[in-house]
C-alpha cells in the first residue's frame, strides 16, 4: 500500500499512456484518428496559460502532426508496428538509378510504383536526448543521397542507430547499397524549429536499412571542426592510389605484375603480405611517407578489396605513424559499375573520403576565419539549410573545400571528373627493366611548393578582412603547371628549326643528342656557352633545378635559397609577417608563372617554370647520373 499521494509527475505519466493507448486503439480500427497529438491539450483559448499558477511557465507553441502521424518521445512510446513509413523518391533520383532504368517498371504514382518504397519496422530506440517527442510521419520525401563520408563522421562521434528497417527490395536501394552511399529525410520535432534528418544507411550484408536521427546543425558543425583541425595543424590531405603508384603485386600470370624474376633482383623492395602474397615498393617510398608526413594527412584510396588495403598499408606504414587518415578502398563502386554497365564511369571520388568536401563556398571561406558553430549558424541564416554536396555543374570558380585535397595517382580517370584537376598524375619510370615509379625529387617539389605556398596565401586571407578569395590547393597546383609550361615556352632556343617545332617537344635532357653541350655543374652553364648572347648563339639554357634566377639584362642565373614548408609542429606565421624576411626564393603569387620551389631536405629551388615537365617521368637517355630530365643543377636532384 502507498503512504503518500502519487506525485504530479506520476500522475501526468500515467495520464499519458492512457491517452496514448488510447490513440493506438483509433488508428488500428480506424486508420485515421483526430489529428491532434493525444499528450498535448488543445491550444489555449486567446493564447491563455494552461500551466500551473505556481509555475509561471509560457504556453508552448502548438505543432500539430499530420494526419495519421505518431508522436515518439518519453511521454509517448511506440512499438515498430506502429510505423511503418513509405518513402517517396524525387523523379530526378529515380531517372539517375542505372539498376532502375535496366528493369523499367512502370510509374504510374501510385503506392508500390517505383515512386514509392514501404519500409517495414523492426526496431525502435529513442534517442539519447529524450526530452524531445518527434512526430512519426506516414509519409516521407527522400532529400538526397549522401557519400559514405557522413556515415564515418555520425560513426566517429559514436552515433548509435534509432531505427532497424528491413532492406528494401527495390533497384534504387540496391543502387544506394552497391555505391556506399545513404540518403536522408527530414524529421518533425515537437516545439521546435531546428532542422532534424533522419539518415539512412544499408547494412554491410544488404539485410538492414539503419536510421540514425541527427540534428543538422550538429552535423555540419561537426564537419567544418574536422576540416578547421587540419588546417589548424598545418596539414593538407593528401590522397596515395596504392597498385602502381607505391606498389606493385609480384606474379607470373598478369602483364600487369612484377614477375618473379624480375623480383628476385630487387629483393630489398620485396615484402610479404599477409595472405601469402609478394608486393614490390617503389624506390624510397618510406623515406617519401616520413617526409610527406609532416606537412599532409595521408589517406588511401585503392580499387583493391578492403583486406588488400589493409595489408599493404601495415607494410608501408610498419609503426602506423605516418598514414593516419582514411584507408578507403573502391572495389565495391568499381564491382557494381561494372555490373549495371558503368564500367567507364570513375569509382573512385573525394567526397566519399572527406565529408568537408562537400562544403559550399560560403562555409569553406568562413571556415577559415570563424568558429563552426558561427560558420553553421550564419549559413543556416542565410537559407543553406541543405546538406548536399555543391553540384558541380553550377559554373562556379570560387574555392571550395573540394579544392583542399590533393591525390597522387598512375590514373587519374580514375577519379570524378570534377576532381581530376587534384590528381598529380606519376607513371613508371621509362627505360627500367623492373617497375618503379621515383617520387624523388618530382613529387616532393611539388607537394612542397604547394603546401608553403598555400599556407602563405591562408595566412594572408585569415589576417586580411577584405581578402575574398580564400587559398585553393588545386589551384595553387595548376599554376605551377602553368609557369612550367611558361618557362619551357620561354626557353626555346630562336635558331631551333621550324620542322623541330612541328610536334610538341618533350622535357630537354641534359645532353639531348643535338649537339648541345652538357651542363657545367661548377657555373651553372652548358660548356661552350657565354654568360651572354653576343656570340651570335642562342641564350644559355637555365639549368631545370637548383634554385636559379633569371636576369633578364644578360642571361645570367645566380643561385637561390627559398626556404622549406614550415613543420606543422613549428610556430605558424601570423598576421602582420613579413614574408620578404624568408629569402628571395620564397614564392611570389603577384610574380607571372608562380614562384620558386622551397628546397628539400637541403636540395636546391627552384622556379617551377624551370620544371620541363609535370609528367614526371625518368628519361634513360639523359647525361645525368640519375637519369632525369630536369638534372641536379647546382644541388638539386636526390642525393
């Protein structure tokens, strides 16, 4: 027997199962009851105060749901078979399904047409803040399908799932699940304006569709942290394909392999996988990761099958300190593409790995001088309440997050179109008898002089209010692309013969076999030449590498210094920093074809349009000792 009266609040408990039992029994034998949450009294007369004298509470806003919806909450459970939702797909999201269009089905709208896709509930849990009460709608418009990249923020941040469906039988689910993407609807909260999303995501084994619900301003904010960390920390992401950029598989039965003969010469760059197979390293690729390292956050995204990357990357990373970001691998989108028919269509995509990708160009420019949650919030104000990635068919030029990371890739179709422009694209090296691809010192000028110099331009933008265009690492790429081609352009002998110019010309090796003599590593000039062209010759040829400088008066190079990327662990420059102070190679966004190369573990610069070519590739028929095209120069090149 109870010694005391039941509390108000047990009483308001127990007045709530009772009308929520009493809602249950209306929808079952009448399919549509009052639209009126049960657990809500009707809204006050003259907007009165229904609450308690003594708690001098303001009367909350009435919400009501829709016909036929449930409130789900503390104070109104439910059972799965209560709900059971139909989503409605967007035509335009139906049109793009290639498993959809290969069956044809009819559309006529109706419930079971293609339009139309019933979910049958198996599991409900309330969410962790249940003090809100969420509307259970019949009904729901699919948004959008979203990357596998947000699936891996609500999983970092230990998102546990509030609903178990059974997998739809339906060829755009099947679609969804063979791409790793997911999709979202938006939810209806009690007393509340916030934006709420319910996400959806097939299972591994295709037998479960999960729902995770998320308030959308959490997710975002979640997201511009994860990318303002990395810049915070000095690092640019930095994607490496593994198959043919960093190794190769040893076997006898594919062209495409180091045959094992050929890896028996070569044994210290031989390493045994787990499974029993051989992989060949290219040349010096730890020495490359431990440097690269310190200035990007290194990922993987390979078309080998998950275990495969998994395997490859212990031997490459051994201590696991230097790839500490994604370990991403493609083989699902590529399998499934090639099974609806796509198999030219890019399996591999940036926005699957950093879900900062999909970033508008107002949030990436705010990102960069403001919190997230100011970020978020000012956005929100401004109407982007939609978490779809920017289109790439917009026109637009601004920077996005997007532009962020860079990839090394043997392929870069590969790739998403709108992202082949953030591939470095390497290839073997030409006239080796075994495969190897040489990223020193190619490589590692380029990722250098990228990283200094977008840094440079960040803390500009960050310290200047005015400054809108805000860094990109793709672009600051192109240009170096650009003053190489410049350079070469401008370096072309006035006497070579108009039947030499008829095809473009390749890199110019240092004896190219036409005669020019090689180059005079003590003076930086070709033997023979003069410091100026009074002879009648043409102008000395710049040596490719080594940090020179032009002096357009009378061809003369002296040497320079730029200086390297500053460590991420090292002090950053702040606003105010007077750049002039790092030495005359440091590079110069105002200067035609970019600036110089910052120097390697104590190599030369360089002006990358000094660079005869981006193709980074080995040229066997050079002078040099290590066979490359641009030479060392006066201290450039590996030693």
């Amino acid at each position: 027997m109870f010694t005391s009266r039941p509390s108000r609040q047990e009483l308001e408990v127990l007045a709530n199962v009772q009308a929520n039992l009493q809602y249950a029994t209306r929808l079952a034998f009448h399919g549509s009851p009052r639209a009126r949450a049960p657990h809500l009294p009707p809204p006050p007369p003259n907007g009165g105060d229904t609450s308690s004298p003594t708690q001098h509470r303001q009367p909350r806003p009435y919400q009501p749901p829709s016909v036929g919806s449930l409130p789900w909450g503390i104070r109104s459970p439910c059972v799965p078979n209560q709900w059971a939702p139909t989503l409605i797909l967007n035509p335009a999201l139906v049109g793009g399904s290639p498993s959809w269009a290969a069956s044809r089905p009819g559309n006529d709208g109706t419930a079971g047409s293609p339009a139309h896709i019933p979910l049958v509930t198996r599991e409900m849990n309330l969410p962790a803040d249940a003090a809100r009460t969420f509307f259970l709608d019949r009904q729901y418009h699919v948004m959008g399908m979203l990357p596998r990249s947000f699936f891996v923020v609500l999983k970092l941040n230990h998102a546990a799932h509030h609903f178990v469906f059974d997998f739809p039988d339906h060829p755009w689910f099947r679609d969804l699940f063979g791409l790793r993407q997911s999709c979202y609807v938006r939810m209806r909260v009690e007393n509340s304006t916030e934006e709420w999303d319910l996400h959806l995501k097939p299972s591994l084994d295709s037998s479960n569709l999960f729902g995770y619900i998320y308030r959308r301003s959490d997710l975002r904010r979640i997201i511009v942290e994860q990318q303002q960390a990395l810049l915070q920390s000095r690092r640019l992401p930095l994607v490496f394909d593994l198959d043919d950029t960093l190794v190769r598989v040893v076997g006898n039965n594919d062209p495409r392999y180091v045959t094992e003969r050929e890896a028996a010469r070569i044994p210290h760059r031989v390493r045994d996988l787990e499974d029993g197979r051989k992989i060949v390293l290219g040349d010096r690729v730890h020495e490359f990761l431990e440097w690269a390292h310190q200035f990007y956050e290194i990922s993987v995204c390979s078309l080998g099958d998950p275990n495969y990357v998994k395997m490859v990357v212990k031997v490459l990373d051994p201590s696991q300190t230097w790839i500490k970001g994604i370990l991403y691998s493609a083989r699902p989108e590529y399998n499934h593409n090639v099974q609806a028919g796509l198999k030219n269509t890019p399996a591999k995509n940036l926005l699957a790995i950093y879900a900062f990708c999909t970033l508008s160009p107002q949030e990436y420019r705010g990102s960069l001088r403001a919190p997230a949650a100011q970020v978020v919030a000012q956005e929100t104000g401004n109407g982007g309440s939609s978490i779809l990635p920017p289109s790439s068919e917009s026109g637009t030029l601004q920077a996005t997050s997007l532009h962020l990371p860079l990839v090394i890739d043997d392929m870069p179709s590969m790739w998403a179109p709108d992202q082949q422009d953030n591939v470095i694209s390497v290839r073997d090296r030409r006239g080796q008898n075994i495969w190897d691809v040489a990223l020193f010192p190619m490589v590692q000028h380029v990722l250098s002089y990228v990283h200094t110099e977008f840094f440079r331009r960040l803390d500009v933008f960050s310290a200047n209010q005015r400054e809108t265009d805000p860094p990109s690492a793709s672009g600051i790429y192109k240009d170096y692309l650009r003053g190489m081609l410049r350079e070469q352009i401008g370096s072309t002998p006035v006497s070579t013969p108009r039947s030499q110019l008829s095809t473009p010309p390749g890199p110019v090796p240092l004896d190219n076999g036409n005669g020019a003599a090689p180059l005079n590593s003590s003076n930086g000039y070709r033997n023979g030449s003069n410091s100026n062209s009074s002879n009648g010759g043409p102008p000395p040829v710049p040596p490719p590498v080594g940090g020179y400088v032009r002096n357009h008066g009378n061809h003369e190079y002296r040497p320079a210094e730029p200086p390297q990327p500053t460590p991420p662990n090292s002090q950053s420059a702040g606003p105010g920093t007077n750049y002039d102070r790092r030495g005359p190679g440091y590079p110069d966004p105002h200067r035609q074809g970019g600036g110089h190369v910052p120097p390697v573990n104590g190599h030369g610069g360089g002006h990358p349009g000094n660079m005869p070519s981006h193709s980074l590739h080995r040229n066997p028929n050079s002078g040099s000792g290590h066979g490359w095209t641009h030479g060392r120069g006066n201290g450039g090149g590996p030693r």
